[in-house]
C-alpha cells in the first residue's frame, strides 16, 4: 500500500511557520520522523509541557498514556503544529510543518468536527482539500466509508450521528486521505465495547499497512492490545517510554508502576 | 462541493447586481427629472397631467417633490432638470445667479387658513390672512406651521411679518414648527385643533380633515403662483436641457394648459393655469 | 381618525383588488431591499469572516466602528450618499441619483454593518471550534474562510435576515436618494410616508399592513426552506 500519496498543491502554499526557504518544500517530502525539541509550556506558573527530546519515527503504534491533564493532548497538538509551544522547536522531517504538508498527516482531535453536511461528504471534503479530483474523492469516500463499515450511513447527516458513529466517521475520514502518520486523541472515550473493538480494528489495519499511529488511551487494556510501545506522561513531562510488554510487566519508574496499579498520581 | 455551492451563490448576487445596474442604465435614456413641491405631488396634479405629456413625447417626466426651498437646493446641485415650484423670489434669485435661464408663470391657485370648527380665535369669513393671523397670535392659540422653508412657509413668514408680528419668538408654545411637508402639518393640525396654512390644492385632497375647514380665503395677498424653470446648462452641463424645455413649452402651451385647467377634485378645480410664455419674468 | 377596521379593509382591498400599481410598489421594494442585501453579504459576510479569524492591531477598534454602525441612521445615510450621487457630488457622473440604483447603494451601507458584525460574532465562535480541524485539512486561509462560512450558514442566514428587515422596512434613506419618483423608485415605505402626508391614513396603515405580511413572508419562506435543508442533508 501507498501511503505516501501526496497530491500537487498549489505554489503559492503559504508556510504557517515562516522559516525560509526550508519551509517552502512541499507535500512531495516524507513527514517522518516527527521530532520535539525542548518543547515548554507554562500558564498561571504551571508548567503544562516540559519536554527536552522527543521522536515519532520507525513503524508501529505508540499509546500515549497519563493521568487527566497531563499535558497528552497538548503535546500531540504541538507536534501536530496546531498550538505553538512557549519555547521549542517541531520538526518534521527537519523542516517546521507547513500547510501543504498535511495531506501526510492526520489527526483525530479529541473532540472530532465533522462538517455540517452527510458522512459522506465529511470524508469527500478531506480527499478534494488535499487534491483529489471529484470522482477519485468520491470513490475513495466509498471505500472508506465501507471500510469503516459505515455505508449504511454515507448520506446520514454528520452532525446528528450518535458519539460512536462520529468517532468512526472521523477516523474513516483521517485514514481516507492515506497519512504517514496519524495522531488520535482518544478515539474511543464513550463507545460501547462493540465500537471500540471497530476502531481498534481499523487502527490496526492501518498501522500493519505501515502507517505510524500515536494514540492516547485511559484504557490500559486497550493500550496492551494496539500498541507495540507506550510513552507515559506526568505533569507535563514523559516518565517513561517502554516497549508496551516491558512497560506493563516491568515499569521502571515509581510514577508508572503507580500508574498502572490503578494508584493516582498526586502532582 | 461545497466550494462550488458558494461561487455560484457569490456569481448570482454579483449578477443580479449587474443587471440592476444595466436595467437602469438603459431605463435612463428618455427622461427628465422636475424638482417640485409636495403640494403639486400631493394634489395628484402630476398624476393627470404627465401621463398625456408622456404620451405625447416619449419622454419619462420624473417628479420629486420636496419643499420649495429643498427642490432649489437640489436643482443647484444639478439635480434636475426643470424646476417647478412656488416662490417667486427665491425663483428670481436661482435665474439670477445664473442657475436657471428663465422664469415662466405657470398656473396659480392659492392659499387658505384652515383651522378647528369652533374657530376659538373668531377668524372665520375674515377678508385678510394678517388680521385673522394676528388674532391668533394674541390670543396664543396653537398654529402648526410647516417650518422647511417650502414655498408655503415663506409666504406664510411674509404674512406675519406684514401683521408685525414675531412668532418665532413663540414658537414651541403657541406656535408649533413642525419641520414637515404640508400634509404631515396638517395631520398634526388636525391631532391639535390648531390653525394652519397650506395652499388650497393639498387641502381639498388632503383626505385627514376631521374638524377642519377653510376659514379665511380671498384675500390677494394669498395668492399662489407657481413658476418654472429650465435649469441652466452652463451651470450644469449634465441637464437634459433639450427635453426639459419640451416639456415648459408644453406647459406654457395650450395642451398643457388645458390639461392643467382640466384636473378637477370634488367637482373643484385645484389649478389656474396663467402662462404667459413669450413673456418670462 | 379612522380606525383600524378601515385599514384592514383597505388591505384586504389592496391585495384583492391585485392592483398594478401596489405590484409595482411591492415589485421594486423587494427588488431594491433584496438586491441591497445581497450586495452587502458579498461584502460583509467575507469581511466579517476575516474580522472573526484574524488578529491585528486596530481590529478591535474595527469591530467597536462597525457594531456602532449597526444604528446608522437611515436619514443620514441617505444625505451622506444624496451629497455623493448628486451631479455636484464625487460621483455625479455616474448618474445615478433618483434611481433604484442609488437606493440599493444607500440600503447596503445601511446593511453592510449589521451583516458584517453578526457574521463576525457567529463566525469567531464557529472559528473557535472548527480551527484546528481547518488546520489539518491543510486549507489555505481563503478556503479556511469559505468552509467557516458554509459551516454557518444557518445562523448567517438570520444575519441577511436582519440586514433584510432594515432594509425593506427603512424610509429615510430611500426618499432622499430614491426621491420617491411614481413608477420609478417609489417604494412601499416612501408610499407609506406619501399617503400619511395627503392625509389618507387608512391607506397608508393599509400599505403598513401589506408591508408587513411581505417581511413576514420572505422570513417564513426562509425558515421553511432552511428547516427543510436542514432536515435533507446537513444539521
Ligand atoms: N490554553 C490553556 N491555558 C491554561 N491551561 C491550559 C491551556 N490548555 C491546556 N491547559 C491545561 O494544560 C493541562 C494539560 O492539558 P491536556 O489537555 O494536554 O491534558 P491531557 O493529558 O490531554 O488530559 P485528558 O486525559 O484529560 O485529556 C491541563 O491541566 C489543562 O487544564
Ligand atoms: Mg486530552
């Protein structure tokens, strides 16, 4: 499989982060490996993210775990080059994301948006932004839709679809468009077990096709399941990042052994 | 998609402006533009005539009707073509300073008084405006004056001015400045019992009387001539100078003429014709 | 005074009787108030769109201008462009004065900012939710625009619906620039205004009345089909 389909955008692509001439290169380029560099953010004296050194490179799914607030979807948000950090740099593959390069990148936000208007067309809206002439966006919308098992759905209004449905549409729409990686920030928080298992299933398919998946998950078990390393955050900062078999049998910090005892964490 | 959705939505609004843009444009080649008075609109006078001048021409007359004294403003900016209001002075200076090139007399009716059935001032049958104007005035009771500087109001400031007195100095008791066209005053006379001025046309159509009725008439001094003019083309190069002087030599003529005499309400004619064309004032 | 019934009556005669003049009279207010509505959505929606997404200096001061003007009085507005249409005026040339064009000019002045400051206000709360999603579409800012205005629609549409209703009901400006021309820029409201002055004020009530079930109408019509898009496809 193709993941690296990157469709020609136009020239005149503005950067969103102004960096020269580096920022210039386009959607041609790999986005991998993903890289953090003294990332720091502070509000009301809190430091929210304090991460020296962190890659999202190589094959595999990573699940992202931590207490509420600890700083999870913040750090995914900036390495995703939505939020800027106070202090620090992001990287994809050596250059500071700019907009054309997101037809390489996905992302399932925490709280999805799904555009006013049917399923169908949610997923059609993302395939023609990164390029895609009409009938290849609605076919590959199908397909997507299908493998999502959604088909039933595809002129269902999106906004009215029930929590579980908006998740997988949001997923489907995200895979759609064939990102080398793909961020999810908990994608299955209030599904009935039979959702989840869907969504773990496509997330699988997914990553054994070669797509870099990072995940944040509160259901530890679900963690075991989906991913082959796991990174743990406190306070802003990653404790811990382990191969998810030695992570669960043999953490090595006190913060993660607690953690996974179902022991909270006082920050 | 959606992208198309809205350029079609944009492409139609920008359309439709368009077209309203060429409609008038081409709507724009046959007519002149009259800066007139709202008693003349009012009385419906326009309403009988142009439609047989337009007939006759192919020429689209549009009227605007505003006070005298708003309708020479606007035709020195240019704004018109012909003006045709009642103020002969002020008619007088517009030719002289060069904005219009002749003064013509048209037609003539005149003014009434009117005021509450039980007349509180006692002016009903009196034989001169200034006399019944200065029984009002001593006595304090309400007058609703128009106040816009219209053909009306300065033959109305004329007549207080010829009875000595100063009602300015009263007004917003006594003396009301309503700052409105004629038939706005006369609704507020009617609502206050008070006296009005207002020429005879607007008052015999003027279908709010209530109460009211003519109590002074006949006198000289009310007398109303109406007057026109071509706005000069020296002054203002955009005037469609050859079809407003079509259409005064139709008024001074004889079809004009009898159209004017014509126009009847309630079995009462409402204008005098008196053109005098070859001789201009 | 007459009384209500008679207006009523005068109406129900108006509208049955299918007189062509009141056609007419009805025909051109539309036409100016929805023509004027347009023109200020193609302006004032994109513009109220860019106040919601961006951020620069004086943009505060941009917004506070614009919600003020949201009262403009129609009076001034239509002097402001009588003294620019007029021949001795900027843009005498033109020619525009004492016709619907002029109208439809002065009306969207009067509309642009009511329309322009609601679509900020919805679209800047939209912004806050649909952001990032844009983002990771990669959508270039233009498009990002677009998408956030199809996104509202349905709340924009009470914008232009505001905007509307000052329009068709607003008097003071279209009598100035319109000038109030019999079959030619003589609208419902300056119709109004001419029959109270001759003192026929169950007729100019009547015409009120008419006035009124034509904003009610173009505003059902619009709930209606807008419920039923919703109701279609989208929500
Ligand atoms: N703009 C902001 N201003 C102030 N505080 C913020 C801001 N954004 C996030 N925070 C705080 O940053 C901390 C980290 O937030 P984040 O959303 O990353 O947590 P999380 O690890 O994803 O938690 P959860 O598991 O509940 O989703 C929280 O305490 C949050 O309140
Ligand atoms: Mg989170």
């Amino acid at each position: 499989m193709r993941w690296s389909l990157c469709l020609g955008l136009p020239p005149k692509d503005m950067p969103m982060h102004d960096d020269g001439p580096s920022a210039l290169q386009t959607g041609t380029t790999p986005i991998l490996p993903i890289t953090g560099k003294g990332l720091f953010v502070r509000r009301k004296g809190r430091d929210l993210l304090d991460v020296q050194d962190i890659t999202i490179g190589g094959r595999g799914t990573t699940v992202l775990v931590g207490p509420n607030g600890a700083g999870k979807s913040l750090m995914l948000n900036i390495l995703a080059g939505l939020k800027a950090p106070d202090r620090g740099t992001v990287l994809w593959n050596g250059v500071p994301p700019s907009r054309s390069r997101y037809c390489r990148f996905g992302m399932v936000l925490q709280s999805a948006v799904l555009l006013r208007r049917p399923a169908l067309s949610n997923i059609e809206y993302a395939l023609r932004a990164v390029g895609h002439d009409k009938v290849e966006a609605r076919n590959r919308a199908h397909r997507a839709l299908a493998d999502a098992g959604m088909t039933k759905l595809a002129s269902a209004s999106a906004r009215v679809l029930s929590g579980g449905e908006r998740q997988r549409l949001a997923l489907a729409r995200a895979l759609a468009v064939q990102p080398d990686v793909l961020f999810l920030d908990e994608p299955t928080s209030s599904l009935d077990p039979a959702s989840v298992l869907a969504i773990e299933r496509m997330v699988k398919a997914a990553s054994d096709g070669g797509m870099r998946i990072v995940l944040i998950a509160h259901d530890l078990a679900q963690a075991r399941r989906v991913s082959n390393e796991i990174m743990m955050m406190h306070n802003g900062r990653i404790i811990e990042t382990a191969p998810t078999d030695r992570f669960f049998d043999a953490p090595k910090s006190a913060e993660a052994a607690a953690f996974i005892a179902g022991k909270i964490l006082i920050s | 998609m959606m992208k198309a959705a809205i350029r079609t939505s944009m492409f139609r609004s920008v359309m439709a402006v368009a077209m309203t843009l060429c409609t008038v444009a081409l709507a724009g080649d046959r007519h002149i533009i009259v800066q007139s008075t709202t008693s003349t609109q009012n009385s419906g006078l326009y309403d009988h005539i142009l439609p047989i001048y337009e007939a006759a021409a192919g020429v689209q007359v549009r009227v605007v009707a505003v006070g005298t004294g708003q309708a020479i403003k606007n035709a020195r900016n240019c704004d018109g073509d012909v003006l045709l209001v009642h103020a002969k002075s002020a008619e007088e200076a517009f030719v002289g300073q060069g904005y219009g090139k002749q003064r013509f007399d048209v037609m003539y009716n005149d003014f009434v008084i009117v005021g509450p059935r039980d007349d509180p001032a006692g002016i009903r049958g009196l034989s001169e405006a200034t006399e019944a104007l200065k029984a009002i005035a001593s006595l304090s009771l309400p007058f609703a004056s128009r106040a816009d500087d219209s053909g009306t109001h300065q033959k109305e400031m004329q007549l207080w001015r010829d009875g000595g007195v100063d009602p300015i100095a009263d007004s917003g008791t006594w003396y009301r400045e309503t700052g409105s066209g004629m038939g706005a005053t006369l609704n507020i006379a009617v609502a206050m019992n008070a006296y009005a001025m207002t020429d005879r046309a607007t008052w015999i159509s003027f279908g709010n009387k209530a109460e009211h009725s003519v109590l002074v008439e006949g006198d000289p001094d009310l007398f109303n001539q109406y007057g026109v003019i071509l706005v000069s083309s020296e002054k203002c190069p955009n005037t469609r100078a050859e079809a407003g002087q079509h259409f005064i030599n139709w008024l001074l003529g004889p079809d004009g003429q009898e159209a004017i005499a014509a126009y009847s309400l309630d079995g009462m004619q409402l204008f005098f014709p008196n053109a005098r064309p070859n001789d201009p004032s | 005074m007459q009384d209500f019934a008679a207006s009523f009556a005068e109406a129900f005669q108006l509208v049955f009787g299918l007189n062509s003049g009141l056609l007419e009279v009805v025909w051109l207010s539309l036409r100016v108030s929805l023509t004027a509505v347009a023109v200020a959505a193609v302006i004032g929606l994109p513009l109220g769109a860019f106040l919601a997404v961006s951020r620069f200096p004086g943009r505060a001061v941009i917004i506070v201008t614009l919600t003020a003007m949201m009262g403009l009085p129609p009076v001034v507005v239509g002097l402001v462009v009588y003294l620019m249409l007029s021949s001795a005026g900027a843009l005498g040339p033109l020619q525009l004065l004492y016709t619907p064009t002029a109208m439809i000019i002065a009306q969207s002045i009067l509309v642009l900012p009511i329309i322009a400051s609601l679509a900020r206000q919805t679209l800047e709360d939209l912004h806050v939710e649909y952001r990032d999603q844009l983002m990771l579409f990669g959508l270039g800012s233009l498009a990002r625009l677009r998408t956030l205005l199809w996104e509202g629609r349905y709340s924009l549409l009470t914008a232009l619906l505001a905007g509307f209703g000052r329009a068709i009901a607003e008097v003071g400006a279209v009598i100035i620039v319109g000038g109030n021309i019999n079959h030619v820029t003589r609208v419902m409201t300056t119709t109004i205004a001419l029959e109270t002055s001759k003192g026929n004020l169950a007729l100019a009530l009547g015409l009120g009345i008419i006035l009124v079930a034509i904003a009610f109408a173009v505003n059902a019509l619009v709930f209606v089909s807008r419920a039923a898009a919703e109701r279609y496809a989208h929500a």
